[in-house]
C-alpha cells in the first residue's frame, strides 16, 4: 500500500562542539520515522554538512554548504554550546551565516521553522574559550531580539525530550508546509505567494488557518479591510482575556503546589501518600490548562493571524489614499502598542513554560502533564513568534511611508 503523507525537510545547524548532540538528533529522527512516521502521515528528511554536502569547489566551504543545501528546507534546527564557530567569507560564523539566510527567507513570507537550542552543562576547562562564550551569548541574545524563542538543555536526555516535542508539534502542524514533497534544487526556491509589488511581499497565506483566518485579502479595498478589523476587536479581546485568565491559573497552580510540597518538608520527611496527593493537584491543573489550550488555540492563533495579515495588507494600500501625518502617526503607536504586548506575552509565557519544564519530574503522571501543558502552548507561541515578525515589518513599511 501506498505511503500518503508529508515530507518535511530538517536543516541541522551547529558549530562542531556538539557531535555527539548532533548524532542524537540523527537518531531521534530515526526514531520517530520508524515509530511514528506512518501513524501521522509525516516523514523527517534529515540535511547535514557532512551527510548532504560533496566535494567541491567554491569561494569557502560555507559557500558549498549554502549552494548544495540550498534555501528550501522547511525547518533549521540549532545546537550551540561553547563554540560559536570560524568566521566565513560573510558572517562571523557558518552558524550564524546559515541563521541570517533563513531570517532572510522568513522576513520575506516564507514558512521556514526556526529552532535552536542551547546547551547549557558546564565546559571542559581544556576546551573553554571566552571569546567563543561571548559569541554564543551574544547571538543567543540577538535570536531572542529578533522574536525567537530559545530552549536550553543540559544533557541528552532532556535534548531528546525537547526534539521529540518539537517534532510531534510540527507532525501535528504538518498542513501549514507546502504540500510539494517533490525534490527540492537550490536552483528553485520555493515560490513566494500574495505580491504586493515590485520586491514587496507579504506572508504566505498559512494553509492550516481556521476559523477566523482569512484565506485570501489580495482583492480587498480599505473598506473591506477597515470594517473586517472592527470586527475581530470584541472577540480577539475577549479570547485574550480568557486565555490570560488561564495562564494565570496556570502560574498559581504551580506556585502552588511547590508552596505545598515545601510546606510537607518542614515537617519532616513526607510520605509518598502525602507528596503524591499533592502532585495529583498540580497534574490536574496542568491537564485542565492543556484541554482549553488544545480546544481554544486554534481560535485565538487564526485571530492573531489574520489580525497580522490586515494590518500589512492595510499598510501596503494606504499610500492610494490620503492620510494625514496625525492619522499616521495615531495608527503607528496602535502597531507599536500590539507590538509591545506580543514581546511582552512572549516573554511572561515562555518564563512560565520554562519554570513549569525546569520542576523536578516527581511521578509519571506529573511528567505526563507537564509535558502536555508545554506542548498545549506550541501553537500559540509559534504564532506570537510569527505575528511579532509581521507587525514588526508592517512598522517599518509604515514608518517608510510616513
């Protein structure tokens, strides 16, 4: 019988101090085409440097990398630790240089995933380096700048965790890649959709969108766009809010329940009845958390999407009609302040997400839970991650047109 499902393309990235990280993403991959490739329709393709790239010669080595890899990969995936790497003919690094061309790719609307993770376990004396430290800092600063968000890890155990999270999530998501699973060239990269003009183009329509995300604006006027904002105001307010309610309880039933689990410490050593009655609490809640995650994300991620995609395709006709420097400077702070609160809910989240994924994994069914909580939120994060790029460059374009 015929396998019907999605390929999707993996780049891996890294300096050359995390081989043995690097071998166990290889076998993760593995791992999950064999286990459960068939069972959700999607395939990992693996590109390495070392498994992807022939001899041959070019201006550098990178520049043989870059032109063999090509720029039509679905997802770059990260790994960094002490070295930051050696400088190419462009970038301080290949890393970085391999970075900046997929930034590039998903600045002009492509769909590219891009994920790293730092290794966070202390570094031989022998092979310490301060400058390459200061680097990898650095640029750990400079991805979370630019809206990313990163995870750390400390041994590959916790690696392997967080990489099978990040593949049952784009499994789960696999719809919003293209639909091409033929062979990419380098030579043809992947079309971009939805011009607005000569070098000037939007985000590709997503394809998973659902419920209030738009399917196609191109033909919209002002009107059309101005009223279907109106619109999405009440109920995008009204979804933040529960969803902020929420998280909050989300929060309050982890203080909670560390609160309580050093409350039973205090008073000798706890028996397993006592610490297990108290895990159940904060299980329950993270499960409760998940269940309106899993049941109300797509709602508020079509929201921001297509809140995001009106506010561009606004900004791009507005140059038709004549607006006063006060209506655009009114309608610049309002892109600022949604700017602001997308880094700021970026960044209050994934501190939770990080504080719940850092307690001690007391019992299965905890593990179980948390796991599914942090999971829960992939869908949202991604797109607060994406809407920060977008509403980021519609700034930009209006402040060009101002």
């Amino acid at each position: 019988m015929a396998w019907d499902g999605k390929i999707i393309e993996i780049f891996l990235s890294s300096p050359s101090d995390v081989q043995v990280e690097r071998d166990t993403v290889k076998s993760i991959i593995q791992e999950w085409n064999q286990r459960r490739g068939r069972d959700s329709s999607c395939m990992f393709s693996l590109l390495t440097w070392e498994d992807s790239v022939t001899s041959e010669l070019e201006n550098d080595g990178q520049d043989s990398i870059n032109s063999q890899i090509g720029d039509t990969y679905d997802v770059i995936l990260g790994l960094m630790w002490g070295r930051f790497g050696s400088p190419t003919a462009r970038e301080d690094s290949g890393t970085l240089e391999e970075f900046r061309r997929a930034l590039n790719r998903k600045r002009e609307g492509d769909p590219v995933r891009i994920s790293f993770y730092f290794k966070t376990s202390d570094i031989p004396f022998e092979k310490m380096d301060p400058d390459q430290i200061k680097k990898v800092k650095e640029f750990k600063s400079l991805f979370q700048k630019e809206g990313g968000l990163t995870r750390d890890f400390t041994d590959g155990e916790e690696l392997r965790s967080q990489i099978n999270l990040l593949l049952e999530h784009i499994a789960k998501n696999k719809d919003s890649y293209p639909t091409d699973n033929s062979p990419k060239s380098p030579s043809e990269p992947k079309a971009k959709k939805g011009k607005l003009g000569e070098n000037q183009a939007q985000p590709e329509a997503q394809s998973a969108q659902v419920d209030g995300a738009s399917a196609n604006t191109s033909d919209w006027g002002l009107i059309d766009i101005t009223e279907r904002m109106q619109e999405l105001t009440d109920e995008f307010s009204a979804e933040s809010e529960q969803w902020a309610s929420q998280t909050n309880s989300l929060g309050d039933a982890a203080v909670k329940g560390s609160e309580e689990l050093e409350s039973l410490s205090r008073f000798g050593q706890p028996s397993s009845a006592d610490i297990r009655k108290s895990i159940e609490k904060v299980a329950t809640a993270f499960d409760k958390n998940a269940e309106y995650c899993e049941k109300h994300s797509p709602k508020i991620v079509g929201l921001m999407q297509e809140i995001t995609q009106l506010n561009e395709e606004r900004v791009s006709i507005m140059e038709d009609f004549s607006y006063s420097h006060e209506d655009k400077e009114e309608y610049l702070k309002s892109l600022i302040e949604l700017s602001e609160t997308i880094h700021d809910t970026t960044k209050s989240t994934q501190g939770l997400l990080d504080s719940i994924d850092q307690m001690p994994r007391m019992t299965k069914r905890f593990n179980e839970s948390r796991r599914r909580v942090i999971f829960a939120h992939a869908p949202f994060m991604d797109e607060l991650h994406r809407s920060a790029i977008v509403v980021d460059r519609t700034i930009a374009a209006l402040k060009r047109l101002s």
